[in-house]
C-alpha cells in the first residue's frame, strides 16, 4: 500500500492523449455529448405497464424489454437499485408485474424465484406508494391501498403547510397529474386481463392496513390519522371545487409541457400526464398526448437485443463535465481540442435559459433568469449544479461572445442561495420536512434540500469569477458546509455516490474560496481520503452508504470515484502525495486500448435509499480530467488549483 509508483510523464500524457481521443470521438456533430444514464428496472418495468395500460403495445420493442428485465434479476430472486445491490420489494413487484404483462408465465423458473422472493419480503401489499398506485391502476388492489391525495391540493395556498410549490421539481410534476388520475380512478385498459394476485400474501380485498408508514417521526401517526379522515371526508367535498381543482391541474401541465422533451424531461410526469389525458378521454391523435409519446420515446436505448427506457437525459452536464476534462487535456498539451471546446460552449451557450421564469420563480421572484436545464430543454426547471459548472466551463474557455452569459447565471446562483447559506437544486428553501412524514411521502424525496456537493459547485463559480460584491454569499455558504461536515471529515453526495462525491466537490470549493490548506476542516477530509483509498490505488464507495449513513467500501474501485478523490485530494494542495500518485497509477492500469475505463457499479443517486443512477459518461471524462488535472500540476511551480472544478 505504501510502494511508491513509478511512471513517467509520457506515460500520463499518452494516457490522457488515449482518453481525449474517446471522448472527442463521441461528441456529437453539433458539439454535445449524451451519454446513457441508467437507472434500475423500476422505469422499463413502468414503460411496460404505461403500454399496457394504454393498449399502445410495442411487440418487439417489448420483447426487448424482457431481455433486458431478465438479464437484470438477482440471485436472490428480485431486482435490485443498483449492480449486485440487495433485493428490493417495489422494483422486484414492477418487474415481476411488466413481465407477466410481456407473457412470461408465472411457473417459469424465473418468475416462481421473484414470486418466491417477493412473498418472502411481504408481498406486493407491502410496496412502496408508487408501486401500489400501478397496482391499482390494473385494478390489482382497492384504491383504498394508495394515501389519499385529494386534487383540491391544487387550491391549496403556498403559506400552508402542504401545497404543490413546497414540494420539489421531481415531485411537483409527478404529483399534479397524479391528483387527477387519483380523483378519476381510471382502470387500465390491460387488453391482455394480466392478473397480479399470485404476490399477494393477503388477497387485497381482505387488507385493512394499507398505510404502514415508514414513520420517520411522531407525525407520521398523526398524518395517518388525518389520511383515515380524509377517507370519509373526500367524498362529501364540493363537485364544483373538485371540478375547478382538475382544471387548475391540466393547466399546470399543459403549460410546462415542453414539447418532444416532455413534462418536467423525466419519464414519470410524462407516464402520469399521459394517463391524466386519457383519464379526461383525450384521444390517442391528442396533439399533447402524440407529443408527449415522441419526448419518452426519445429516452428509449435500443440495442439489437435490448431496449430500456432512461429516466431522463444528460446532455447538458455530460458536455459540460466533458468540456471541463477537455480543456484541462488541452491546457496541458495532451490534445489540441479548441475546435471540441468552443463548438461544445457554444451548443452550450445557446440552451441558457434567459427569459422563462420558471417555477423557482415561486420562491425566488426577484431573481433573474440564467439557468441552464440538465436535459435538452427543461426551461421551467434549470438547475442550479448545472448552471454553476457550465459557467465555469464559459468562463474558463474564455471567449468574450459568453461574457454575458456567464454574469447571467452568476446572478441567478447568487439569488437562488437558500436563507441557510447553502443551495439545492432546482428551488430554495425547499426544505419543510414536515412533508416527507405524510403517507404518500414514503420514499422520503417529496423536497429538494441544500446539499454540500451543490453549495460547493456555486461557491467554485462565484469564487473563480472573483467579483468582490460576492463574498458575504460565499461567506455564508462556507459556515454551512462546515456545519455539514461529518465527523469522520466527509461531506455527504447528494447527487453522486456518495461520501467521496461530496468531499471532493467541497475541497474543490474550499480551495477556490480562499480557504488554507491547513484548515482543519480541509486536513480532516484528506486524512479521511486517504484513508479510504483502496489497495489497488482506486478508490470505491458503495451505493449502500446511503443505507448505512456512513462511508461503505465498493466491492471494486472505480475510475470515476478514484478521479473525485484525486481531484479533492489535489484541490487540498496533496498533489504529491502518495496517495494520488496510486490513484495515476490505478487509472493508468485500468484503462482499455480504446482510452476508456470500464465501470459496472452505479456512480449517482436520484434520491437516496430509493432510486440509484448509472451516468455512462463518468467512467471516461472524469479519469481525463484527474490525470489531466495531475500533469497540469506537476508541470506548475506553485501546484495550485487556479479553477472552482
């Protein structure tokens, strides 16, 4: 572990040479890059029953779907949220359910051990909200089975406790819909009669406690109480006041449509609209539903043998990250990318969100727009992570024709700082806890929190633009990521796995805010980093942490973690320590002939314990951009970090 690696300088050269070459070779013709982003089977499961429940059946497209379905079961029967993860009860019953719908009989092999396996755990009564309103979408189960959501929530005001603009992005665009479809109870059309009564320990009818929780605090119980009361009450409300609710709901959706990039550009709004049109007795020739079919299949990724459905897409982060591995490649002579870089910035430059004030306007009125979107178009809801890593790129690339875009998004992130000094990302201060007690909240995601990776990717863009007037918000976003230091010296991921994720965007933060390498919070957070490093030189972080609340050891490192440690190891002024020279030597043996690195384990996170994210991209442009960020560095007297990322 202690054995200092040798190589040479030509050796990282021609390695980050080898990485730019595959990285250029895949950028689009316009200049992006899209990379897959791969979830687990919950999201083909759902496009299964979504043409089942339509009578909108693909039969060869669905076949290719079982492939990928089958391919994906676990040894323990069901399928898990992320590679070799344990078994889930809510993505197992889907899978269990879209394969049935696909004609794989229940006597199968396969199908009797997730049977097996999905009675063991409780039967399909004990899954997750979501997987109980599919359930009872196919009449699987009493709607008495799902929380009562009552679509008179749309009237609710935004002082109130609970009301649509309190929840986050992701959560807001699923729920409108739903509260139509939960008030009209439609029945999916299953032109197949597909039957799910074999996973139920208890037939449906005869269950009575439905609502379980999990209880995160005292008032969970008391959100169940009310649940129960709503039962009786709902249907004694006003058919006006329901009638206008539903009304007021179509018009939320029908104004954030967003043409062939589809509500919200993530598949369950779009699955959710589509079923609240039809539910209305809109046409299959609805120019909103033919559109909205176009944006999910969009998201398709079909190989000659298989077909899965993404739960969105990346381009702008994954051109954005690939611009940052490139002109850190370029700055070093590795490559001569100019071309690569400004046709990527410009492609960029042209999706900046400058006029639409999206629904963080609700809380946020006096900023000015100048976001960017994760997705190809999402002008309703840009991101704040986004935005602040493609205006470092802008900025970095330094063309003055992008001046003007970059003051945009800084000013944007400076008026989107939550009152505890940190930021999320899509809204401010959407952080009422209260919500994630209520029954329907059983996934615990309904908000959008600040988070430690994000506040540190806006302090590294407002600190390398350097204007002086920024500062107090710098100020006070530093006192909260100290506050959120753990005590092992990590900072939690929220948006990438995990604990490794986290540290690294800090010190990348700290280092361009200014803040002494030998502070103790800096000194706390390497030690923490070496001491995690693998004996391979990698490093690697397994999705369970977010199980365990602590730092869990992958079963294998990754290039793409082994680049985060790196890069916050060498932001901390640690470029010569032994540990990064490992972590060279480590992406140096792991690379293939074609200048990529292989990476199966998951990398991100949608939202923790619940749903797990594979980015393609990561396992390529984040190795370049650490063994570009080390030759830089090891040619530089100061050996300083001169850049927020």
């Amino acid at each position: 572990m202690n054995t200092e690696p040798r190589f040479s300088t030509v050796d990282v050269m021609r390695a980050i040479a080898r990485a730019g070459g595959a990285l250029r070779r895949l950028q689009k013709r316009s200049g992006h890059w899209v990379f897959e982003l791969e979830g687990d089977a919950t999201i083909p499961a759902e496009y299964v029953l979504l043409e089942h429940y339509m009578d909108r059946i693909t039969p060869e497209r669905q076949r290719k779907i079982g492939v990928y379905l089958r391919r994906g079961q676990g040894e323990h029967g069901g399928w898990p949220l992320f590679h070799a993860g344990e078994f889930n009860l809510s993505a197992s019953v889907k899978a269990y359910c879209a394969l049935k719908a696909l004609g794989d009989h229940p006597d199968e092999p396969h199908m009797a051990r997730a049977r097996e396996a999905i009675l063991a755990h409780g039967g399909a009564e004990r899954s997750n909200v979501f997987t109980r309103i599919q359930l009872a979408l196919f009449g699987a189960i009493p709607w008495r089975g799902v929380p009562v959501m009552p679509v008179e929530i749309m009237h609710l005001p935004k002082w109130f406790f609970f009301n649509i603009w309190a929840m986050s992005y992701w959560a807001r665009t699923c729920v409108v819909p739903l509260l139509v479809v939960q008030a009209l109870r439609p029945c999916a059309r299953n032109p197949r009669r597909v039957t799910f009564g074999e996973i139920f320990r208890t037939p449906p009818a005869q269950i009575r406690d439905w609502i379980r929780g999990p209880y995160r605090s005292r008032w969970g119980y008391v959100f169940k109480l009310i649940d129960t009361a709503l039962r009786w009450t709902e249907p004694l409300f006003s058919k006006v006041a329901r009638a206008s609710a539903i009304a007021k709901a179509v018009d939320f959706v029908d104004e954030r449509l967003n043409g062939e990039d589809g509500l919200g550009a993530i598949y369950p709004a779009m699955a959710y609209a589509l079923m609240m049109y039809d539910a209305l007795g809109c046409s299959a020739d609805d120019s909103r539903c033919v559109t909205m079919w176009s944006a999910i299949d969009k998201m398709l990724v079909e190989t000659d043998a298989e077909v899965y459905c993404q739960p969105c897409m990346s381009p702008v982060w994954d051109t954005a990250l690939s611009g940052h591995a490139m002109i850190e490649a370029s700055r070093g002579g590795c490559l001569d990318a100019q071309k690569n870089l400004d046709a990527a910035c410009d492609w960029l430059a042209a999706r900046q969100i400058t006029t639409l004030r999206g629904d963080w306007a609700e809380t946020r009125p006096s900023a000015r727009p100048g976001g960017w979107a994760f997705q190809y178009r999402n002008d309703y809801y840009p991101d704040v992570d986004d935005t602040a890593v493609v205006a470092m790129l802008l900025n970095r690339n330094g063309r003055s024709e992008h001046a003007a875009a970059v003051e945009k998004a800084r000013d944007w992130i400076v008026g989107m700082q939550s009152r505890s000094g940190g930021w999320g990302a899509f809204d401010a201060d959407n952080d009422r806890d209260i919500l994630n007690q209520i029954p329907f909240a059983d996934h615990g995601a309904l908000l959008d929190p600040p988070t430690a990776d994000v506040t540190g990717r806006c302090i590294s863009l407002l600190a390398q633009l350097g204007h002086a007037e920024d500062r107090p918000v710098i100020e006070r976003a530093l006192a909260y990521l100290r506050a959120e230091q753990e005590a092992d010296g990590s900072w939690f991921g929220r948006w990438g796995t995990n604990y490794i994720y986290g540290t690294w965007s800090v010190l990348c933060a700290l280092n361009a805010a200014d803040v002494p390498h030998d502070d103790p919070m800096v000194r706390r957070a390497v030690d923490w980093l070496v001491s995690i490093q693998r004996a391979d030189g990698g490093w690697g972080e397994d999705e369970r942490s977010y199980e365990a609340g602590g730092y869990v050891e992958n079963a294998e490192s990754l290039p793409s973690q082994t680049a985060w440690a790196m890069l916050g190891l060498m932001a901390a002024g640690e470029t010569d320590h032994p540990a990064v020279r490992r972590g060279v030597a480590y992406l140096q043996s792991s690379q293939n002939e074609n200048g990529e690195w292989k990476e199966r384990s998951y990398n991100a996170v949608g939202f923790p314990r619940v749903y797990y994210l594979k980015y393609d991209g990561y396992r390529l442009f984040f190795p370049m951009l650490a063994m570009s960020r080390f030759h830089n560095l090891q040619r530089s007297n100061s050996k300083h970090v001169g850049f927020g990322f």
